[in-house]
C-alpha cells in the first residue's frame, strides 16, 4: 500500500471545525480577561459629571442634604466607573445616567433603532450588526479605552453611522455590495495627531456604514474639593 508523503495536508475533514472551534474559544478567554468597563479607572471628568447629577438631585428634593454630602464624598473617593454608576443608578433612567455602562459589547439592531451617546464606554474591540435598523455610536463625549479602537460593521439593509469628534480618525475598509461607505466632516485648519483611532471593518449588503467628524462639545470644569 501507498503511503501517503509527510507532508501531505490532514485527511481529517473536521479539522477547519477543530481549529475554528479553538480561535473562538481563545477569543472568549480573551474577552473574559479583559477588565469590564465597571473596572476600568475614573477620571476626573467621570467623578464631575456624577456629582453634577448629585447636585440636581438635592436641588429638587430626590436626595436629602445628608445623603447628598454622603454621595458626594464616595464620588470624589471612587476610583472606578462600576463605583461611580452605582451612587446615580436611583437618580435617572439609563438613558439619563451620567455613566453609561451598557451590559454587552456588542450593538445589534433587528427592524429597530440602537444608539449609543453621552459618556459610555467603548470596549477596544466589539461587533455592531443591523438588520433593517439603525444605528447611531456618538464618540463626543465617550470614554475611549486607548490608541485603538476596532469595530466589525454588519449592515445587511440597515444603516450604522458613527459621529466622531475632532482628534480621533477613521479608518474604515471591507466588503461592499449594494450598499454605501462614506467619512465625511471637519477639515479646515492643520491635521492634528489623532488621539484615538477608531477601525471600521464593514460588511454591508444593500446597507450603509456613515462617518460624521464634528466638533468636539465643550466640558466645564468647575472648582473641586477633595
């Protein structure tokens, strides 16, 4: 019998399944390792917007004074995002929380409209998929979480549009058919060296993947007490 040379390629027909099976189960234990985004360290700017809705809330009656001073020294002390969402979680609805810590990485839009905006956090690698949806990533006031941030955009007869602000850049590329990619935005004045850059890897099928740079808002800083 004919032996077949050594370097002859597996007869083994599950052998892509095996090793497909292996990459995903290296991307789970990845991700599980990775810090939450209620363990990710506060800034400054996070403890500010927290004790702005504490002010507010002892302003029209929803915190007693002594719980308002309590509330606030936890704030000034904490020293994760997960520390200061739960001093608010009681004050507003999700949607009005000055800390957005939203359960899941990923962005899924089936027939209906997502968005993510005001100050959330962004995972460094994370899919968003819309099937005949919309959806809306508002970076303006987001906390990035470094240099790179990678976004895998599934638009199947559906839009995603990203708003980003001035100082982060787009690289967006991928499969297109039947569909639009556009970036679109500010470019008077010199480039500046972008802080962040956010890349977008599409995959759309009669859907488009939109970029929109504007300005970035404007943030008070008033006086602290620590």
């Amino acid at each position: 019998m004919t032996q077949p040379p050594d370097n002859a390629a597996p007869s083994d027909p599950l052998s892509g399944g095996r090793a497909a099976f292996r990459g995903l189960v290296r991307y789970l234990q990845d991700a599980a390792a990775r810090p939450g985004p209620q363990d990710l360290r506060a800034s400054d700017a996070d403890r500010d917007v927290v004790i702005t809705l504490l002010s507010e809330a002892a302003g029209d009656g929803r915190l007693t004074l002594a719980e308002h001073s309590e509330r606030s020294e936890k704030a000034l002390a904490a020293r994760t995002l997960g520390e200061l969402a739960g001093l608010t979680s009681d004050l507003a609805p999700p949607s009005g929380q000055p800390i957005r810590l939203y359960p899941s990485r990923s962005v899924t839009s089936l027939f209906a409209r997502e968005r993510r905006e005001g100050r959330w956090v962004v995972p460094s690698e994370f899919p968003v998929t819309t099937v005949f949806g919309d959806v809306v990533l508002d970076f303006r006031e987001a906390i990035l979480p470094g240099k790179r941030v990678i976004i895998y955009a599934s638009a199947f007869g559906g839009q995603i549009k990203l708003i980003v602000p001035s100082g982060v850049a787009v690289e967006i590329g991928g499969r297109l058919i039947l569909g639009a990619r556009s970036v679109r935005g500010r470019r008077s004045g010199a480039p500046e060296e972008p802080r962040t850059v956010i890349a977008v890897h599409t995959k759309t099928f009669a859907g488009s993947v939109r970029v929109q740079t504007v300005r970035a808002p404007r943030q008070s800083r008033r006086p602290r007490t620590r």
